[in-house]
C-alpha cells in the first residue's frame, strides 16, 4: 500500500526562491567518484556554519523531520544527508527504494534509510515527474512541495527523464540509528 505523502507548500515562496537562487547562482556542486552524480549534488553540510543557506537548510530540515514523525507516528529521526540536486535534460532515475538492499544498485549500503523525502524547487521543466510503478502513481511535483515515503521495496519509485529544462529538487534520506546522523 502507497502510504507516501504530499504537501504543497511545505516551503514558502521566498524560501523556495532564495534556495533555487542558490542553486542556479551560489551552489558548489561536488565532484563524485560516480560519473552519474558527479557535479549534480551541492551538500549542505559542507558549508560553513554560518552560511546563511545552511542556516535556512537546517531550519527546513527541522520541519521535514517533524512532517515525518508526525505522518508516520515515529520516534526521533535523523537524516543522513540533504542537497540539492541538479536534474538537467536526458537525466532520469530508474525505479529503485531508498532503503534495504536493492538489487537495481548493486552493493547498496543504505539500509538505515527508512523513508526519503523530496523537496522541489522548480516546475519550470518538461518531464522529471516521479512515478511509483507498483501503483500506477505519477506525479509532476508543483514547486516548493514536498514528497516522502518509506525506504522500503514496497515504495519502489523513480524519475522520469527531463525532456526540456533542469529540475532542481532537495532530496534527504532519514533513518531511526542516530550513528547515521549528518544533519548540521
């Protein structure tokens, strides 16, 4: 059963605003050993504590985290990363879940990861919905929502391809062993 959830408007315009602003003009996208990700993800948490972005970031993070534990009636929670990403055009995910072992990724490390949430910046792209193909879910998500759902095969999930423009959204991956924690 599809347990995720939406809310529009989880953050208000001028955060949505000031956060794409970063992305598209400020953001230091990172190198990665992984051809796929590599200089398509800016990390908050290497940012300098008094960077006003991570500030802003941090207090959003406090608010995903009280949606989560409020949805899903849960203890404390802890995410083990939150950035930006930048989904140009030809880029896609291919269905996967967060959490457990997924034989999609090969040698997936990420079974702490007990929900995922998404936060989106922008609407002003082609294609890029997220899609839940076990029960025939898609969605174009409408700028400054936020999406969430569990980790587990049963939240099997993807990306479809952006066809025109760059998506921006904020991913975060959550899970209940604070050994796991980076939030800054």
């Amino acid at each position: 059963m599809y347990d995720g959830k939406i809310i529009l408007d989880f953050i208000s315009e001028e955060e949505r605003v000031f956060l794409l602003d970063y992305a598209l003009n400020k953001a230091p996208w990172q190198k990665s050993k992984n051809e796929y990700w590599s200089e398509r993800c800016s990390y908050f948490h290497s940012l300098e504590d008094d960077n006003i972005y991570k500030i802003k970031m941090s207090e959003i993070n406090q608010r995903i985290k009280q949606a989560l534990i409020t949805h899903y009636t849960l203890g404390n929670l802890w995410s083990d990363t939150i950035h930006i990403a930048k989904w140009p055009e030809g880029f896609h995910a291919d269905a996967h879940y967060d959490g457990e072992q997924d034989p999609a990724y090969g040698a997936w490390n990420y079974t702490h990861r007990k929900f995922g949430t998404v936060i989106y910046l922008n609407d002003d792209y082609e294609g890029g919905e997220i899609y839940y193909p076990q029960y025939g879910i898609e969605v174009k998500p409408k700028a400054g929502c936020l999406i969430m759902h569990r980790g587990s095969s049963d939240q099997l999930h993807g990306i479809k391809e952006v066809t025109s423009g760059v998506r921006y959204a904020i991913p975060a991956f959550w899970g209940d062993e604070e050994e796991y924690n980076n939030e800054f």
